[in-house]
C-alpha cells in the first residue's frame, strides 16, 4: 500500500509521531529527513515541513513523487483569528487560502493567476475520521494536562472551516485584525497549508490540514507561540493522528 504522509510544522510534534512508530527507515532528500516507517499497521512517511509556503510546496511534491504518497496530512499549530477560536482549540481546514496571495488588478484578489481558484479544499473523506479523533482525544479527561492548564486552556473545541496561510508570522493586534476584517470568516492563519493544499489539488491527491491554536495571532503572539508550542502542540497533534491511524 501506497504510504500515508504526515507532515509535520515542528520538531516536537515530529519527535513524538516517530516515537509511536515502528521499523523506521530514514532517507534524507532535498535536506529534508523522511522517516518511512509503519504506524499502527499503516505505512507512513513522516517529514519536518520547513516553514513557509515554498517548503510546504517542495516537501508535498518530494511527497507524491519520492515517496508515492497516497494522501497528505498536515499537523501542527496556527494563530487565532475568528472569534471563538482560542489557545487550545484544534482546527481542521475545510478549505485553504493565501492571505498574502494578491495579484489585482490582473487577476481578483486571492486567486492564484491562471487556475481560477482562490481556495483550495481538503478531502471529505478524510476530514469525516480526523473530526472523530479530534473529538475522541478532547474528550480524554488529561488532554493537554496541567502544563496546559497554566497557559489557560480549558475545555477545548473543533472547528471546521476556513484557514488561511501567508509567509508572514502574525504578530500584532492591527495585522489580526487586517485579517479578520478582510477575511471575516477565517478561523486562523498559518504559514503552510494553502500551499499544501493547493500542490495537492495539482497533483489531485487528497489533503487534510489540522491546527492546533498556538496564539491569537496578536501583541503577544510570539511569547504564546514559544510556550505552547513545547507544551501542548507536540502531544496533540502526536495523540489525533494515532487515535485516527488506530480506528
Ligand atoms: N502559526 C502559529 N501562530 C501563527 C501566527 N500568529 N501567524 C502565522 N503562523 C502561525
């Protein structure tokens, strides 16, 4: 069976996939570590993104055309912009767009020139199995456990929809709320999945991309980012992508 590739925003969420798996073989490409190995009976290619949305691009291509990947699941952490959405919540993007993407007035704001297209979607039928195991592992009584407790997560929740990425790390009140105004149903922005997810569409591969909220992508963006990225983000990801390669 063609592997399943799970791509990874940060060392941390990596190293805590590649402890669950087994019979791991390491080949390293364009200097990048891909791990091929198995998980929960399942062949897996697991590999550290990069950061931006040309590493997103190079590492989905390698992917598909190294590797063989079947399907490409995104995980790692993601500022807040909509309402609801706070430190802790995970988010599963329904649809992807480059925030930063802007080529008028050639071509309408946000569509990628030439393809007509300014989202791209991910998969259904793989969004429908990681909702579940998202659900599942909130569910648990010590998700995220004290650590997290103390950066103020409480009660976490999924929310499904809009994700928008751009080469730019939000940091400041006036950016976010550029964003929100912009782009009012965004649920949080990132700096890789739109890419991914539109190399994908190219190659017609099914993608999903799952964030847990790092920040609210404001003033203090950064001081929350380097915290809970050590706390919280590495085990969450490691903890849905397992229950979902389990069911
Ligand atoms: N990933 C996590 N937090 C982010 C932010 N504030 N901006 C862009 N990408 C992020």
């Amino acid at each position: 069976m063609r592997p399943t590739a799970i791509v990874s925003a940060m060392a941390q969420e990596m190293a805590a996939l590649l402890a669950l798996c087994e019979d791991t073989r390491l080949q390293r490409v364009a200097g990048r570590d891909f791990h091929c190995a198995t998980l929960h009976g399942q062949p897996v290619v697991l590999v550290l993104c990069g950061i931006g949305k040309v590493a997103a691009a190079t590492t989905a291509v390698l992917l598909a055309e190294r590797f063989g990947a079947r399907r490409l699941i995104f995980t790692g952490v993601a500022g807040g912009l909509g309402a609801q959405v706070r430190v802790g919540d995970v988010v599963l993007a329904e649809t992807l767009l480059q925030h930063d993407m802007d080529a008028s007035p050639l071509f309408p704001r946000y569509e990628v020139p030439l393809t007509g297209r300014s989202h791209f979607d991910t998969d259904a039928a793989l969004n429908t199995p990681l909702a579940d195991a998202v659900q599942a592992v909130l569910a648990r009584p010590d998700h995220h456990g004290p650590d997290a407790q103390a950066l103020g997560v409480t009660a976490p929740v999924l929310h499904r929809g809009l994700v928008i990425s751009g080469d730019l790390f939000v940091a400041t009140a006036a950016q976010s709320l550029a964003l929100q105004g912009a782009l009012p149903e965004a649920l949080a922005v990132e700096m890789e999945g739109a890419a991914l997810a539109q190399v994908c569409h190219d190659l017609g591969l099914p993608c999903a991309v799952l964030r847990t909220i790092s920040d609210r992508a404001d003033d203090s963006a950064h001081v929350d980012f380097l915290r809970f990225i050590d706390v919280v983000a590495a085990q969450a990801s490691a903890a849905i992508i397992g229950q979902w390669l389990a069911d």
